[in-house]
C-alpha cells in the first residue's frame, strides 16, 4: 500500500477524487482535528481533484446541526468547527465537491450545516463509478447483521420521528442522552464477540449483487477483501492518533483515492480511472 503523502507528490495531477471515513472528530481529540486540516491542505494543493467524499463517522457525536448554527458570530469566531467550515468552503471554491454521509455517531448532521461550506448530504447506499466499475459506498454499520441488538437500534435511531424527538429536546438534555448511550454501547461491545461486530458475509454478498466493488468504513479493519469470486470489498480504515506521547506525534488513517490520467476529461468515470486504498499520515 502506497502512502497518500507519495501520491501527491509524484502523481498530484491524476487524483480525482478522496474518500475518508471514520474521524471521529472531536474538541477533546485536537491531534485528528489538526490531521483532518491538514488532510483538506493536501486536497487543495491537487489541481485536478474533484471531489471529497466523507463516509461517515465524520464526528465522534453530532447533536444536531442547531448546535453550531445557533450560536453569535462572536461565539462562531473561536469555536473548533469555524476553521474547519473555512478550509472546506475554500476547497468547494476551488471546484472540490464534498459529499457527506451519515455514520453511526453522527446521524443527525443535516443540511444546514453542510450548507455552510457548500457540501452535499448524501444517502447509503450510494453508487460511484470508477472507470467502467460501479462501487457501492456505505457507511458500513448495515452490513454488521449479526449484531441484532444494535440493528434493532440503529432501526430506532434512523427513524425519522425518533430524531425529532431527540432534536426537540435541549441541549443538555441531548448531552445526557447521547452519553447515557455511549456508555451502554461501551458496555454491550465490551461483552460481544469480535465476529458479530464485523460485517456478515452473506450481508456483503446480498449489498453487492448490483454492483462491481464495495466500499465502506465502520469496523475500524481497513483491507481488501474478496467479497464474491470477481467481486472486492475496500474497507477504509479509522484515524488513530500514534505516538502520542512524543514530541511530534502522528496521525494515521487508511484512505481511499480515485485516479486517473491527466489527459483524461471526464474524472468521475473514465475508462482509465483507478480505485486504490493509501495511507495518510501526518505529523501534528
């Protein structure tokens, strides 16, 4: 697996497109949101790029878009999401579509707030050509059926009147509950067998049937996999935070990118276009 950091240098003009999942971000995890800035760094600095996907799980929790969208400018002006719209609209300025889907910890981010920095909300399953390919790009929590307790909550939580609920409630009342439930779900993994909280075979087989390749994050075991005998299933990796306690330390993720040559004038679905899991990391 080649690194991002090598693409970019070496082949700035053939990657069209990146696609991350799993961040996790946070103001308690500066680390990853410093890496995420300097990932949207690298992405401005590709002349042909196209489009930035994010996969889910953009946010380690997303109480709803009025958490940012209610404050003052003044409160705007130093809050950890502010620099993080800035660098996203500028990317969008530059001719990068952003397209963002919902994961597991931030279902209820909505278009509002993706309006801020020109991005699109879109919905599981969706399909993206690469080349004469079609890949089905999902979150990756769905595909997880052997874990019936949390489909069963998933079924609640995606529900449309269950998150008006929860958006109708005040903040603190939303704090509450989304740390009641992080310290159940905490509870529930700690006694599961790892294989339940991995994808199921015969899932994967059945969500490819209409497509090429599958792609998603979620299991946090970025990989190739043989899915069906002609079919392959890219699992985009988390961001993790290594060397912590260093002077310098890093940032590490497995990413996808699309490339493809730079003659090439269609960039979403050129005959030579390429699909290819790479490693990012950064210093911060």
């Amino acid at each position: 697996m080649q690194s991002f950091d090598h693409l970019i240098t070496t082949r700035p003009h053939e990657v069209r497109q990146v696609l991350i999942s799993d961040l996790h971000l946070s103001p308690e995890e500066p680390a990853l949101v410093q890496a995420f800035l300097a990932l949207l760094d690298d992405c401005l600095a590709l002349p042909k790029l196209k489009r930035l996907f994010i996969l889910g799980d953009w946010f380690e929790v997303w109480l709803g878009d009025d958490v940012y969208l209610s404050l003052s400018e003044d409160e705007r002006q130093n809050h950890w999401l502010t620099t993080i719209i800035l660098k996203l609209k500028a990317l969008r300025v530059a001719g990068c579509e952003i397209l963002v889907m919902h994961g597991n910890r931030d279902f209820l981010l909505d278009q509002p707030f993706c309006n801020l920095f020109g991005g699109q909300l879109i919905y599981e399953p969706y399909t993206l050509n690469v080349g004469q390919q079609s890949y089905r790009l999902e979150h990756g929590d769905a595909l997880c059926t052997d874990d019936k307790k949390y489909q069963f909550f998933r079924k609640i939580m995606r529900n449309r009147l269950t998150q008006w609920y929860l958006l109708n409630k005040s903040l603190k009342k939303r704090l509450a509950i989304a740390e009641k439930m992080r310290q159940k779900s905490q509870q529930n993994n700690a006694k599961k067998a790892t294989h339940i909280m991995d994808v199921n075979e015969d899932t994967v087989i059945q969500a490819i049937t209409d497509s090429d390749a599958l792609l998603h994050g979620h299991t946090h075991r970025p990989d190739i996999h043989q899915a069906t005998a002609d079919k392959k299933r890219y699992v985009l990796g988390d961001w993790r935070l290594l060397d912590k306690d260093t002077r310098q330390p890093k940032v590490s993720a497995v990413i996808g990118a699309v490339t493809g040559n730079e003659n090439t004038h269609d960039s979403f679905s050129s005959n030579n276009a390429e699909f290819e899991l790479v490693e990012f990391k950064t210093l911060v």
